[in-house]
C-alpha cells in the first residue's frame, strides 16, 4: 500500500469531521517527510536489522 493510499484509507475510515481528519494538514507534511527519510534509507541499505543493537 503506498503512503497516497494509506492517508487517504484512514480518512475514508474516519470520517471527514473526525479528529484525524482534522489533524490531517498538520500531519500529512510530517508523514510525507518521515516516509522520505524511511525510503532513503532503504535505498542505501542503512536499515539496521531487527535485534542488531543498532
């Protein structure tokens, strides 16, 4: 599921007048970027793995 899809699931579940949906112009930049940086990240194989310590 892309992150277009993800955002645009949660507020299709919540409804437009609900709290999430409120919060969503102050949220969506912030996801945007922190789903950048989790790409980019992958991207150049600097995910620690699972139970590493890292």
């Amino acid at each position: 599921m892309s992150l277009n899809q993800r955002l645009r699931e949660k507020l299709d579940r919540h409804g437009p007048d609900s709290p999430t949906a409120r919060a969503y112009p102050q949220r969506e930049p912030y996801l945007r970027a922190a789903a950048d940086r989790v790409g980019q990240r992958l991207r150049l194989g600097r995910v620690p793995h699972p139970g590493s310590g890292a």
